[in-house]
C-alpha cells in the first residue's frame, strides 16, 4: 500500500511503497475513503522540518530539553546517534480520516466488514491507504453522511473538546481568535448551543466565511470592528469566554483575550499560541484559564487508546471517541456544515505537490482533502470469505452414572440460588415426590442460608468442592452468572454428576471445548442445559398439531427482549458476554426443534450498536429461522411470538398464551387466560426421570451443543459481515 511520509531531518516528503499493517486484535483494519489535511497542526510539522538543526531547536526548546537530559545521562556520543538516527527517518503524517472497515479483529463486535468509519490519532489514522485503527479511535458514520463530510471528525472532536472545556451556556456571547479550521468548526458549534459569537481573524476571507456559519460579527483582532461588536452584545461587560484557536509566535491573542473577556470570565487554549499572560490583566479580572486536550478525555492514555479501556460513561461523560461520535452526529443532522470548509479536494498520489502548494501558499486553504481512487480501493480489497465455525466433535459417554437405587430419591444440589433458581426453577422441585434437595452452594453464607430455610434443603455450604465430592449427591444444578457456568460444569462432570445448567452452556469456543474435554476425559455425558421452551405443554402441541413436513419450512421468531436496567450484570460484556450469547440459545433450540434438525449456517445483521440483532438459521432442508432479538420494541407488546409456515400449514404462538394452526383444518387453543407456561416444570419433570432411570438425557447433547455453537457463531456473523457456515469437526 501506499503512505506519505517525511524525513525530519531532511524535510523530504514521499507517497512510500510500506506493507498492508496487520489486523492485530481489539481493532479494525480501514480502507481509507477519505483523509484530511489539517493545514494548522500538519504544515507546522512540516515547516518544522524544512528548517536548519538551530531552527528546529528553537521550535522545540522541550525537545531540546529532553536531549540535554539525555547528554547528562548517557553521554554526548551515545545521544548524538539516537537522535540523529530517529531524525534520519520516516514519520507518517494525518490524524483525521474516514474508510471502509476491511477487517475485524478479535474482540470487536460494534462494527462488521463494510461499514464507514471515522477515524482519529496521529498514529493510527494517516495518510494511507490502510490504517490499523484501535476500538476507542473510531466510530461508527451515520446513515446519510458523506465520507469527505466524516473524514473531519478527529477535527471536529478537537473542537467540540474545547467548546467543552469553555462550558458555554445558552445567552452566552463568545470570542473565538484564529478561524482557521478549528476556529471555524467552534464558531459552529458554539452557535449551535445558543451562544452569539464574535470572530477574530486577519485574513477576510476567513472572517467572512465564519459570518456565514453562524458568527454575528468578525473582523481583524486589531480592529474596533470586534472591540464594538463585543461591547454592544455584552452591554460593555465582556464575553463569557474566549477561545484561542490561533498559532504562531504573536502575544497577542492572549492580550486581546484579557481585553475582552468579562471579569470571571473563561479563556480556553485550543490551538498552539504563545501564552505569555500578561498577569495584571488577568489577575485583576481573575481570569479562568482552561487547556483543551486534543479530543478529549483518553488522549494519550495508552490503556484507553491502544487497549480498547472505556471510562464509565457515569464518571466521564464525554470520553475522546464519544466526542468523535457526537460530532459525526451532529453533522449528520445539518447542525454543523462542514462543505464549505473543503477548499480543495486532491487526489491521494498528488499528496506530495499538495503538500509543496500549501506550504508555498499558492493553495490557500482551510481544510484540504485527500480522495483515495475508488479502483484502487476496489482491486486491494479483500473480498470477505465466508467463514466456516466449527461444531465440536461429541464425544460418548462410557462411564455415565447409573440409575438411582429403587425407593430412593434423587439427591440434588444447587450452586447458585439467584433470582431465576428461586423463582422458576427450585419452586417445582420443592417438595416434589421423589426429589431430595440435598444441598446448596453459594458464594455468601446468607444467600445460601435463605434458600435452604425457604425450600427446605439438607444443608447449605460455600464449599463447591465438599458438595462435588459428596458420593449422595446425584445431580448438580448451575444456576450462577454466565461466566461461571461453563467451568462449573466441567467440574461436575469430572466429579461424575448428572448435570443441568442454566443456559448459556458456554460463552465462547473454548469453554464448549472445555466442557466436551470434560466429558470425554470423565465418560460422563449426562449433560442438560435448561433450554426449557421445547418443552412448553402449549408449544408441544401446537407442534404436534402441526404435524409432519414434506418439504422446507420458514420459521420467524420475534423476542421484544426490552432494556435492562442500568447496573444490570446482563451489562457486563467483557465478563459475562452479549445479551444475545446469554439468553440466545433458547430461540435457537426451540427453532431446531420445531425444524427437527441443526442450523448449518448463521448470519446476523445488527443496528447501531448491536440492540437489535436479526439473525438468519439455515437447516440441511433449506428450511430457514430469522430469530429477531430487539431491545428497542414497545414494553406492552408481548415478549416471544412465533411463526412456522411450510406445506401450506401455519403455527403460530402468541407468547406461549395462546397457539393455533391453519391448514387443512384450524386449531386454536383455549381462550381462557392461562399462566404462561414456558417448560420448566416439564423439563425438570424430565431431567429427574432420566436421573432416576439411567434413561437418555431429554436432549442429546450433540443438540445442545450444536445451538451452543450456532449461538456463538452470531458473533462471527456479525463481525464479518457474511454468512457463516456450521460445520463439524472430524
């Protein structure tokens, strides 16, 4: 691929042949559709490099500083070779651009191959034809926003950053020196929040174009055209803040700034200026000076910026991408208008001759950029491939345990009393003839003490491993937080334990290994994940009404899942995974079943953010499942509703209320309002007998760990953007 590049200490700009980066996990690799140059921060670098060794000294005295230090310490020829050899070589340039994601890395899920990204950082988002970027540097572009218009967004977070850090209010009145580029988009956006502006810059044209963005009034800073123009908005009080966006050597936006701003008022540095402040001045008016730190909050964090650490939105509200997300709305909605900042669009392999224009100043400019050939894009692309998810090989069971000694009950322990065991699970095993509830396990003594004082168990403990050791014990339930479960059961299936755990079994492919490990190692496949809606009295015979199929069928499932509360641990995806991968399984299983076979395909499409997912099951009879998992639905509408259509029938399930079927002949179920009842009385009744018998487990385990696979594969889909293909393992 191709990048720009230059040699600092010889001033030399290229378009360099360098290797496509790799896409290294907890990032995306970009095709880049657009770049800007920004004509402040950039042609400063390069001017700087155009200059004698003296030059460059005086330009960066904390540069010199540091290698003074480096003298001291390591000597002065040992320092003259590192620093001659780091000048003696490449750096990129840009830090502003908008692409086309080309790859995922591992661990991203908030964007899939062919979305349009803005992206930010002078080290990730350059003059290139591909950029590696990092999860926290880039964000998702709107629906209806142009590429050139989202390749400003890194600026745009600069700006919106210090019109923060200014804290402007509605009625407010604003100075902004320098309208170069980040001026120009302040002026905006300050308009944009109710607040009159006055502009001062020398050039005119510059000052015009900010009037007719939003500005009330511009002119030069030395003339009485911004002195009049503040004293009649503010009343001869001053403005509530000024914002310095200018550079170069001249003092004076910092006097003008004391000048005009009112007693107690604010003056943020944006830009690069001289601040000498003058201390009279604003210590009379005891002046607020703020700095604005390039995007915002996360800037030059490496944990934030390079490892993908969020900071809690509760704590910081307005972290660097989430200010390159708002800006990008902002100009998706028209509220800032971009397009008449473009003062020249340049093709990406005239980069070198652009460059020379601006800084010889035959192109005058506000914000140039650089178009990347749509053939180029198109012939480097890496067209997708379908890839293929592998269903893990089942292993037998060889040593299962035996069936419950006649007259005996069946001994089981539960680790995990939550929510959902005491709720929906233990109230149809109290007291249930046959059933001995022998003990239960919990990380806190009182949750454990409750449950056994409510429903009656043998003893309670904290201890996993004396219950999992315990010979009387015939069957463990897990009921705990999703991250736990896959381990928890491998655990008890080497402790040869008939097993049933809450879905999900596993949170990723090498949990599901784990767990299969287990089974082979121990020979214990009695194995059972509470996949409860198969077993529902109302679907079962709705299904049976239905009757066989001949030919393929189409099934639609829609789960108005809701919001969860905020501070749910359903929240926690970094440890307790997706919504989806937590609760999706149970719509795959009932899906299969209802099919009677397992998904060889999956693919996913998902809104911003991934709320509202549709995901696409494909069976061996080309019979399909479109499982829509929705968050944003209405909290009144019901929860699960079902279609399956084929051979000219139709079954349909209102919320496991009412059911009917349309064929040949009709059935309706009763009208008479019934409790819904998804299945778990049933399916415990089952899990009980086969414990009790030796018999077959309710449902095969390469069942279970086919839905288990497709439900992790949806990850896959979304990620890549194509279909993925189930296939098992030799």
């Amino acid at each position: 691929m191709k990048q720009v590049v230059q040699n600092y200490k010889s001033g030399e700009l290229a378009v360099l042949d360098v290797p496509v980066p790799g896409c290294k996990p907890g990032g995306v690799l970009v095709r880049t559709s657009y770049s800007l140059i920004s004509t402040g921060t950039e042609l400063m670098k390069v001017s700087e490099a155009g200059m004698s060794m003296v030059g460059k000294a005086r330009s960066r005295p904390d540069q010199v500083a540091k290698v003074m230090q480096s003298v001291a310490t390591n000597g002065l020829p040992a320092t003259y070779r590192k620093v001659m050899g780091k000048l003696d070589s490449y750096t990129p340039l840009g830090y502003s651009l908008c692409g086309v994601v080309e790859q995922v890395g591992a661990g991203i899920d908030d964007v899939k191959v062919g979305d349009l990204v803005a992206c930010a950082g002078n080290e990730h988002a350059l003059h290139a034809e591909v950029n590696w970027v990092p999860r926290n540097l880039y964000a998702r572009v709107p629906e209806g926003l142009a590429p050139r218009h989202a390749a400003f967004g890194t600026v745009g977070a600069i700006a919106l950053q210090g019109v923060r850090q200014g804290g402007p209010q509605l009625g407010e009145v604003a100075l902004v020196i320098g309208l170069g580029l980040i001026g120009q988009l302040v002026v905006q956006l300050l308009a944009a929040a109710g607040v009159r502006v006055v502009g001062a810059d020398p050039d005119p044209a510059r000052c015009a174009l900010a009037e007719g963005l939003g500005a009330v009034a511009c002119g030069d800073p030395g003339s009485a055209v911004v002195e009049n123009a503040v004293a009649e908005l503010t009343d001869g009080h001053g403005v509530d803040q000024v914002y310095l966006a200018a550079g170069g050597d001249s003092n004076q936006p910092v006097e003008l700034a004391a000048r005009l701003c009112r007693d107690r008022g604010r003056v943020v540095d944006i830009g690069k200026c001289r601040l000498d402040l003058p201390w009279n001045a604003y210590y009379e008016k005891e002046l607020d000076v703020r700095f604005s730190r390039s995007y915002g909050p996360g800037r030059y964090d490496p944990e934030y910026e390079l490892e993908g650490r969020d900071y809690p939105i509760g704590y910081v509200r307005w972290t660097e991408r989430r200010n390159l997300a708002c800006f990008l709305d902002l100009a998706a909605r028209g509220r800032v208008d971009v397009e008449p900042l473009v003062s020249h669009v340049a093709d990406f392999a005239d980069a070198v001759e652009t460059y020379r224009s601006l800084e010889e100043g035959e192109l005058k400019a506000v914000a140039v950029l650089f178009r990347y050939p749509q053939e180029a894009a198109e012939a480097g692309a890496v067209e997708p491939a379908a890839p293929v998810v592998a269903v893990p090989r089942v292993p037998r069971g060889s040593a299962a345990k035996p069936a419950v000694r006649a007259g005996s009950p069946v001994r089981l322990a539960f680790v995990g009393a939550g929510n959902y065991a005491t709720s929906m699970l233990l109230p149809h095993l109290a007291g249930r003839e046959g059933v001995e509830l022998s003990a239960v396990v919990t990380t806190t003594a009182l949750s454990a003490a409750n449950a056994r004082h409510k429903f009656g168990f043998a003893r309670a403990t904290t201890d996993l491993d004396a219950v999992l050791g315990d010979d009387a014990v015939d069957a463990v339930f897990v009921v705990t937080r999703h991250s736990s479960h896959a381990e928890l059961t491998r655990k008890a299936l080497l402790a040869g334990k008939a097993v049933f755990v809450e879905k999900p079994l596993a949170l990723s492919e090498d949990e599901l290994a784990g767990v299969l490990a287990a089974v082979e190692e121990s020979g214990n496949d009695r194995l059972q994940v509470g996949f409860n809606r198969r077993f529902s009295p109302l679907l079962r015979e709705a299904k049976e009404r239905f009757g066989a199929r001949t030919g393929p069928a189409s099934l639609r499932y829609l789960v108005n899942a809701g919001r969860l509360e905020h501070g749910s641990w359903y929240l926690r995806q970094n440890s307790e995974g997706s919504r989806f991968a937590g609760e999706g399984g149970h719509f795959v299983d009932t899906a299969s079943w209802l099919l009677d076979a397992d998904p060889v395909s999956v693919y996913a499409v998902a809104t911003p953010g991934n709320e509202d997912l549709q995901v696409v099951l494909g069976y061996p009879d080309g019979s399909t499942a479109t499982i829509g998992y929705v968050t944003t639905g209405a909290p009144g509408f019901p929860k699960e509703t079902l279609d399956l259509v084929g051979d000219g029938k139709v079954l349909r399930l209102d919320d496991f209320v009412r059911a009917s079927v349309h064929g040949k002949k009709r059935w309706v179920s009763s009208r008479l309002p019934k409790a819904r009842d998804k299945g778990q009385n049933a399916e415990l009744a089952a899990f009980v007998r086969a414990v009790r018998t030796g018999g077959p487990m309710p449902v095969p385990l390469e069942s279970l760990v086919a839905t288990t696979a497709a439900t992790l594969a949806v990850r896959t889909a979304l990620a890549g953007g194509v279909p993925v293909t189930l296939a098992g393992t030799p």
